[in-house]
C-alpha cells in the first residue's frame, strides 16, 4: 500500500494540472505497471487518446459483460484500429454465469438491488479483479459532476478492493469539457450517445435520457441515485 501522505501530496501537486500532465507522470512512475480500464465512454475514449500519445504500449482493457450494445463491440474495433493498439477484453467466467442464471433468472437485475448487485459482481468486477492483476496502477475517466456517489473523490485514490492505486485524471472536468475534446481531436465515440444514452453500460441496464436528467439517469433507472454503482469504484 501506498503512505497515504504520498497520495496526498500527488493530490495537491496535480490539483490544478492537466490530464495529460496527469498521466505523463503516472505512466512513467509506474511504466509497465499501470493500465486504462475502458468502458469505451466518451470520458475513457479521451483518456485513450492522451495515453496513447503518452505511451501506445500502456495496457488498455474494457470488459465484456455478455449483455452489451452492438454499438460498444463495434467502438472496441473502431478505437483499436484508430489508435493501432489491442484492447484487452475480459469476459466472466462461463459457469458462474451460468450458476447464477439458473438460480436467479436472466434478468434477474430488476427484482432486487441485491440481485442486481450480483449480476455486477459476476459480470464486471470479479473480470476486473483479474485484469488489475499484477499491476500496481490503474486509470478511470470518473468525474465528479457524473453522480453523487462520485463528488468526493481525488485525482489520486487508493483503490482498497484491489489493493492498489486508482488514477482520475478527468475527476474536475465537466461533460462539455469531455465533449469539447472529443471534438478538438476526432476521438471515435459510440452513436448512441446521439440518441439520447450517456452513460451507456449493458443494454439491459441502460436507457435514454431527457435533457433535463442527470447524467447517469438512464443508468440502473428503477433504482435510488445512492445505489447506482456497480462496485467497480468503491473505495
């Protein structure tokens, strides 16, 4: 485990940084050790095109759930060939699944928050406890402005669920500052955010919005606001 004072003091150097200066010293500090977790959003398309500048070896992985849009397999290709990397992609384990569907049913998401909470479990972290796997760092797109599960994190975190060091370079950048990148540089980004969807997980999970929701309304939308996480980003 990192002292907790280094990460305070990287808190304080970077606080009023840029992303890329963000990542130059993180993937340097931490070359061959530190990978970008991709849902393929707009917040970690941007953060693969600053890595990529930085250092086109850096490991980039997303996870495939089994329940994605068809629009999000075909953005993996597209980004990949884009940026002449490999993107990792990690798939739950077949019999847990399986196990799981047997005993719950397939949708089982929609019956209970802790069902729901399982599904996530299977689908998504137990995936990324195994991508994380020996490496010391890894990078988000989390925002503040994306939740209030999210406004009290810092550029730097120590990830306790994975023992190890969780990197947020976007943490302070608003959705139009995504956008605006997006923009600027040409960054491939899924169509269905032009069809209402911003925050886009697994099909099932995720609807359009109005223009008047928050941004992660259309994420887990039978839900509170206090639940909306799917344990990728506790502390």
């Amino acid at each position: 485990m990192i002292d907790p004072k280094t990460i305070e003091s990287w808190n304080g150097l970077f606080e009023n940084q840029s992303p890329e200066t963000v990542l130059r010293f993180f993937l340097h500090h931490f070359e061959g050790r530190i990978a970008l977790a991709s849902s393929m959003g707009p917040e970690d398309q941007v953060l693969t095109q600053m890595t990529t500048a930085v250092d086109p070896k850096t490991e980039i992985f997303t996870l495939d759930t089994g329940r994605l849009f068809q629009e999000t397999y075909d953005l993996i290709d597209r980004t990949s060939k884009k940026y002449k990397t490999r993107i990792r992609v990690l798939f739950p384990e077949t019999k847990e699944v399986e196990e799981m569907v047997s005993s719950k049913g397939i949708n089982l998401f929609f019956d209970s928050v802790g069902n729901r909470k399982l599904c996530c479990s299977v689908r998504k972290l137990k995936p990324l406890a195994r991508a994380l796997e020996g490496f010391d760092a890894w990078i988000t797109g989390l925002r503040k402005e994306q939740s209030v599960t999210r406004n009290h994190l810092n550029i730097v975190e120590w990830d306790d669920a994975n023992g190890l060091l969780k990197i947020n370079p976007l943490i302070n950048w608003t959705e139009q500052g995504v956008w605006d990148y997006i923009e600027l540089k040409n960054i491939p980004y899924s169509p269905l955010h032009q069809k209402g969807f911003s925050s886009i997980g697994c099909q099932p999970c995720t609807r359009a919005i109005e223009k008047e929701e928050d941004v992660r309304a259309g994420r887990w939308w039978w839900e509170n606001p206090e639940t909306k996480e799917c344990g990728l980003h506790q502390k």
